[in-house]
C-alpha cells in the first residue's frame, strides 16, 4: 500500500476532515506507532502502521458513506457533547460519519453526513460556491426594502455578508440562498433589519434537496446526488 499523509489517514478513516485532522497533529494528539506526531508532512502506510488519536486507535474506511438527514429541533451538530441530543444518535450505521457543516440548535432541516473528508473539506470550503437555500419564517411583517438590504448583504461579525438570493414566500416567510456560512448567520441578517426568526429549515445543500424526508429520518444519496457532488469536487 502506497504510502499517504497521515491527516489524510484521519480522513479515510472517517475520524475527521483533513483540515481537522491538521489541527490534532499540531495539538500532539495523534500517535503513529506509539509515537506523538505533530509533523504535518507525516506518510504512513494504511496497512502496517498503528494510528491512534486520543489513545483511540483508528483504522482505514474503504467504503465511503453519504447521508441526508432532517435535523430536528433541539439537536446540536457536533459529534461529542455530554448532556446534549447529537445528530450522530439518529443515523444508526455501523460506519462512523461526521456532519458537514452545522445547523445551530434551534435550526431544522438538511444536513449532510459522511465519512468522506475530502468532500467535506470540498463542501464546506467557501471558494467552492457551494449555495444552500433555507426556509425563513420571521415574528414580524417584512417589508421589500428589508428583504432587498438582506439579499445585498449586511454586515455582521465585522465583515459585510456575500449577496444572497431572496424570494418571498408570505408577509412573514421568505426563502433565502446563501455562499456562505457564518455562525448563526440568517438569525444575525434578519436582526439587524429589526426583526427576528421564528423558524428556521434548510432544504436544500448544491444539488441535495431536503424534500419529503421526515424530521428526525435520514436516507443514503442516491447514486446521482453522489455523482453529481464528486464530480464538482473536481473542477
């Protein structure tokens, strides 16, 4: 077996992203061998080699897993939080999947699982484009000039938001496509216009739609959806 970068191997092993991965070494985590390794130029080989991060040894995933679900309410998107109702308890598979991305607490809808880092890092990196569209409902009226400053962008965070699509749907819901993703970002946006969300679904991440699925169901992408995602990791 061809030798490979040991934050790659993290990845294929469905432990984390490569980027992530990066972090763990840095922060002396990961042991190949019973060695602590913090090079980030580190090869091993997949088959011979003794990984481990968190004394947790790790081995290499061949088969990569995409999944779709519905994020209820309630559940938070990290992978490890005691006390907490993780998205990782609803997907029962014997493979181990990180999400991509997150959808804060209070926030429903589509979210994407795998074990797959290389897309992960693809899908959430945002010199990719890739748009994720969301259901907005808000606890006031909102008017076109609103809807306007929210599609050419407002600043929050200290930087100004990239511009977004805007189509209403109601006096108080609207859907909004976005490039990005900043922390809490769509609750910040209609903040700062003077109203707030009431509700908030994902139903859409690229060419993945949310669709009919239940809230609290997941499913496997089709072949097509797979395709179509590994294909724009390409380009």
């Amino acid at each position: 077996m061809p030798l490979i970068r040991l934050q790659k191997f993290l990845s294929s092993a469905g432990f984390c992203s490569r980027r992530r991965g990066e972090v763990y070494i840095r922060q002396g985590r990961v042991r190949v061998n019973g060695q602590v390794i913090t090079e980030l130029g580190t090869k091993v080989d997949p088959d011979m080699d003794s990984v481990e991060v968190d004394n947790q040894t790790l081995t290499r995933q061949k088969d990569h897993v995409y999944i779709a679900l519905n994020k209820p309410k309630s559940y938070v998107t990290t992978c490890n939080q005691k006390n907490r109702k993780i998205v990782i308890d609803l997907v029962d598979i014997p493979e181990r999947i990180y999400p991509v991305g997150r959808l804060d607490k209070e926030s429903t809808g589509l979210l994407l699982l795998t074990n797959d880092g290389s897309l992960h890092h693809h899908l959430l990196h945002p010199s990719f484009d890739h748009e994720k569209e969301y259901d907005v409902h808000v606890a006031a009226p909102i008017s076109d000039a609103d809807l306007r400053r929210l599609c050419s962008g407002i600043t929050i965070l200290g930087s100004k938001t990239r511009k977004a699509g805007i189509a209403r749907v109601s006096p108080k819901r609207f859907r909004i496509r976005l490039k990005e993703g900043k922390n809490r970002q769509i609750r910040r946006m209609v903040q700062k216009v003077g109203n707030r969300v009431t509700a908030l679904k994902r139903i859409r991440v690229a060419n993945i739609k949310l669709g009919s699925l239940p809230e609290g169901a997941w499913r496997y992408l089709t072949k097509k959806e797979i395709r179509s995602l590994l294909a724009s990791r390409s380009k």
